[in-house]
C-alpha cells in the first residue's frame, strides 16, 4: 500500500502541482486537497505548500490560517499525522499556532532567491529522519517574508527543547534569529521551513551541486522521512 | 454608520524594516528632522447599528486573534468613531 500524502491548495498556492510531483517522484502518492473542504481523505501525511495565499493580505499566510480545512489539519497534527509547512505553508503553521514564533518581512527588505546550504540540527523529526544531524543540504529558498523571530523567552525554549530543525548555513539571507531556517513541534511531527525542498527532487530542475549543474535532489531525503514516519505509525 | 477603528503596530523592539526603508529614504532627501519611522496598520470595521459592549468587546477578541498577531504585532488602539 502507498503512502498517500496530501497538498492543500488555497487561493494563491504557487508550489502545490511541484510538491505534488516531488511526492510521485519519492515514490509516494500525492493527493490534491483544497482548502475550502473539511475532508483530508484519508492521506497519511500533509504537505502545505508555497506561494502567495491570499496575496499575502493581513499578514503572510494569516487568512490561510483560518481555512476550513485548517481545523482537520489542527486535529491531524494532534493525532501526530506528519504535516511539513514549506515558505508560505511554514507561515501558515506559525499563524494557526502549530509551530512558534513568527515571519517578517525580509531584514534587507529583498526578495530572495537562491540555492541555500542548510544544516539539518534534528534528524529525528518525521520530516527529517532520512538524514543525520549535521548535514548538509542544499535546497532552492525563495521569499520575500522569511525572517524568523520568536522572543527571547521562546527562542530560548525552541534552542533548548531542540526543535530547530535546519539553520542556515554560509549566510542568513533574511535576518532570521539564530540563523533559525526551520522548525518542528514537541512531538516530532509538524515541520516547517522556508527553503523549499520540493524544488530538489529531480535531477536536471535541482540545484547545482559539486557533481552537476542542476543535480540536486537533497528535497527528497523530506519525502523519504515522511514515508518512513507514516510506516512506523503503522507498526 | 459607526466604526471601529483598530491601529496595529510591529513590536517596538522588533525589526521593522518597511519603517527602516523609509527613514533611509528621508534621510537621503535631507529630512533630519526625523529619525525613526515605523509602519503599522488601520483597520476599519463598520457596524450595521448601535456598537455596544458586546459588538466592541467581539472586535477587541478579533482585533487581537485576526487582525494583529502578538508574537510579531501590539494592538495599540481600538476606538469607535460615526
């Protein structure tokens, strides 16, 4: 039986048809969901993808927050269903209070895009066990509000808990705190970034790598993660 | 028809880096005589008939669940106007 992994679409998702494909190409299955429905049908995992929902009105994925579909996908990640948020999702789970903190408008002010060398700090998360911590991964980042802050209190509490996932490596392109590029919750299932993995799945469309222009597929290792989590679920 | 006025602003001691953009920009221009900008938000919410207490302590609820958020956002005002 097939992992089958759902990417919600709202109004504005730019990167959910590209998430959908690194699934498939991960050898899971993808299944589309929509955000005005409350039926998850059934997936074992969640994706929330990237773009620009609702044009970024109010605040960075704050109106997507407040989905109908949001309240299954609260519950799911209760139940300890995977759910990775990439860019815009990643803003949508810090507004609908899954993941803490919150996302500003680029320190630079700078729209950026660039292939990002990220280092994996927890590799025990159900998005990042394909890997060990301390890797090193690149991964295609493109944002214009991706700059993480937190209080000192919560940043204190996320550094100490270990629930920063990946940091930027080499440079911080969005004045993000502590270098901070992802996150994941208490319990190890809800995961959220701003770069975005489902861009490096594919020889040929990937990021550049030592070996080949274009070779990247390091996006991959989330996929494989997220299969391996629902497996063990089942077990 | 009365309304609700709801002003929001980033956190003082956060990065606001459309308000640092702009004093740039003045400085630039010769303004010296400002040396801080920051940029926040107005909403308006008109009211079909009277704002009670409860019309005006929903939008409270909402002015701070919704239109603001407090790990990134103070709300700093809420007042009715006609």
């Amino acid at each position: 039986m097939s992992v089958r992994i759902g990417v919600i679409t709202f109004p504005g998702s730019l990167d959910d048809r590209d998430a959908q494909r690194a699934i498939r190409l991960a050898g899971a299955e993808p299944v589309a969901l929509w955000h005005g429905s409350h039926d998850l049908e059934d997936v074992d995992a969640l994706v929330l993808p990237g773009g620009f929902s609702y044009g970024d009105y109010l605040r960075s994925g704050a109106i997507a927050a407040l989905s109908p579909i949001m309240a299954e996908v609260k519950d799911a990640a209760a139940a300890g269903m995977p759910v990775l948020g990439i860019c815009n999702g990643f803003q949508m789970l810090v507004e609908a209070h899954l993941l803490p903190g919150g996302l500003i408008r680029n320190a630079n002010q700078q729209f950026i895009r660039r292939d990002q060398r990220l280092r994996v700090e927890n590799a025990s998360t159900a998005w990042t066990n394909a890997f060990r911590a301390g890797d090193e991964i690149v991964v295609p980042l493109k944002n214009g509000e991706g700059g993480y802050i937190a209080d000192g209190e919560t940043l204190k509490r996320i550094e100490g808990e270990g629930l920063v996932a990946f940091r930027y490596l080499g440079i911080n392109p969005n004045g993000s705190l502590n270098d901070i590029a992802g996150l994941v919750n208490e319990r190890g299932n809800v995961v959220g970034l701003m770069p975005h993995p489902e861009h490096a799945t594919e020889p040929g469309f990937g990021p550049d790598t030592a070996a080949a222009m274009r070779s990247g597929t390091d996006g991959l290792g989330f996929f494989a993660s997220a299969m391996a989590a629902v497996a063990a679920l089942a077990a | 028809m009365p309304t609700i006025v709801v002003d929001v602003m980033p956190k003082a001691e956060l990065l606001d880096p459309q308000g640092k953009a702009v004093a740039g920009a003045l400085a630039r221009r010769g303004e010296d005589a400002f040396s801080t900008v920051r940029i926040g938000k107005r909403f308006e919410l008109t009211v079909d008939g009277e704002v009670d207490d409860a019309v005006l302590a929903r939008a409270r609820e909402i002015a701070e669940e919704i239109l603001s958020n407090a790990v990134i956002e103070d709300v700093v005002g809420i007042e009715v106007v006609e």
